[in-house]
C-alpha cells in the first residue's frame, strides 16, 4: 500500500466525522418518515429522494459549521474532534460545510413552496445556531428541538402534505428539547469554561432535568393522539415501548446524563418507527 494511502483515508474519514455521519443518515431516515406518515412515498417518490438528499446535505452542513464554531469549545469538550486534533483546518471545515449547503439548496429547489420555505428556514436557523442561540439559556434548545420535528415536517412538506406529520414532529422535537437539556448538563464544565449561559448553568443541572421531565411527559401524552385518529392497535404496541424507553432514560439523566442521551436517541428512532408501522398498518389493512 502507498505511503499516502492511510493520510489520505484518514482526511476523509475526518471530513466525514464533521458532518457526524451518523447523524446525517438519521436525520435522511427521518425525513423520508416524515413523506411515509404523511402518504406520500408511492405518489410522489422523485420528491422523496429530493428531499432525503437535501436533508443529508443540510445536516452534514449544520454539522460541519457547529465544529467550526465551536473549535474553542472542543479543545475542552471533545479534543478529539477534527479541529481540535488537527486532522482538518478550520478554513477547510468552513469551505466543505458551504459546499454541503449548496449541495442541499440544489436538491430542495425542486420541492413544493412550503417544503422549501421549511428548507431555507432550516439552513439560516443551523447557520446562526451556534452564534446566536446556543449560549442562551434553552433557547438553543428549542432550535435544535425545532430542527429535529421539522425534519418529519419537510417530508410531508414534500410530498404536499405537512400535517400528516404533525404529530410525529411534535413528539420528536418535545423529546430532543429533552434530550439536548440532558447534553448540556453532561457538557456542563467545557460550556461554563467558554462563558456559555446554557440552562443547567443558569438554573442549575436539577432543576434544568426537572425541566426535561416535564417536556417528555407532554411528549410521550402526543404519542396517544395518532392512536385515537387512524392508527390502530399495531401502532399502540409498537409505541408504547418507544414511550417507556423514553421515560425511563430521562429518569436516569439525574445519575447518568451521558447514557441517558444515548437511550433518548434510540428512544426517539424507536418511536419515529412505530408512526411508520400505523401508516403501514393503515396502508395494508392490518
């Protein structure tokens, strides 16, 4: 093998962790959800793929200008991110996220208006997110729980159908309010470090989770509201264990905020695939 051969993967690889990869491909699955729950995926499917593309793009973006933003941050929080550790530069990570962004403008031009009203709103609010709104107290909370349902919305947006997800959206962003209070409580020492007025450091870390409790319990109530429409009994017994695992992980955010956020995303994708098997269940019969 080359000698340039391992540098050369281990830039991509970390081009790729900026974008948080992962959560790239969550965030596609979520919107092509959001054109399933709203009926849409056998009327219009070009739409579909539009849309999964320019949310792929768009959270690789967001991803990217956040590290940007927050190379000081991560020098405390996270120092093995790609900035900090030096495996990219802060110019290159500032030129590949516009190149995503474009990337996602291109694909969602050729959405519904109102899918690409969501879609304009979305890269302005991931752009400002880390500058304007992250520092304030639950504010950047709201944001990132704002993007999250909106990710369900843009789907059916899409597919020209916004309020066949509204549920959906309203569960998924009540439950990342949740879990982002539980991840500012575990960064709590680099966010204090860089002057940030994050909720636990306003309020303190109990009260902030107390907070989050009370957000998930309205959550894990919305989850009813498809049962007593059209979604039957699969869906219920698909649900209710998605609304347990929740619960019970912002329960354990008071001694294991680390584990606990981890359990809300599985919570929340669990949940996310309940609402598939009511429009499953809807479509076929069951």
């Amino acid at each position: 093998m080359p000698a340039d051969v391992a540098p050369t993967t281990e830039r991509v690889g970390a081009f790729l962790e900026l974008t948080r990869l992962g959560n790239a491909v969550a965030a596609s699955v979520l919107t092509f959800t959001g054109s399933f729950v709203a009926g849409g995926l056998a009327v219009r499917p070009v739409a579909v793929v539009a849309a999964v593309v320019a949310t792929a793009a768009a959270t690789g973006a967001g991803n990217a200008i956040n590290d940007y933003f927050d190379r000081d941050i991560d020098r405390i929080n996270r120092p093995e991110r790609p900035i900090p550790s030096g495996a990219v530069s802060p110019r290159e990570t500032l030129v590949f996220s516009l190149v995503l962004f474009g990337v996602a403008v291109v694909a969602a031009v050729s959405l519904p208006s109102l899918a690409l009203g969501i879609a304009v709103v979305n890269l302005l609010a991931l752009v400002a997110y880390t500058e304007l709104f992250k520092g304030l107290p639950g504010v950047g909370n709201v944001v990132v729980a704002y993007l999250t349902g909106s990710t369900f919305l843009f789907g059916a947006a899409a597919v020209g159908d916004v309020l066949g997800a509204a549920v959906l959206a309203a569960l998924a962003a009540l439950a990342t309010f949740t879990r982002e209070v539980v991840k500012d409580v575990e960064d709590v020492a680099g966010d204090r470090e860089e002057g940030l007025r994050t909720l636990p450091i306003v309020i303190g870390s109990r009260p902030a989770l107390w907070v989050g409790v009370a957000t998930m319990v309205v959550a894990v109530a919305a989850s009813v509201v498809p049962f007593l429409g059209e979604f039957g009994i699969a869906y219920l017994v698909a649900v209710v264990p998605a609304d347990v695992a929740l619960l019970y992980a912002t329960r354990q955010s008071f001694s294991d905020p680390a584990g606990a956020q981890r359990l809300l995303k599985r919570g929340m994708f669990v949940a996310a695939a309940a609402f598939v098997v009511g429009r499953a269940a809807v479509v076929y019969g069951v």
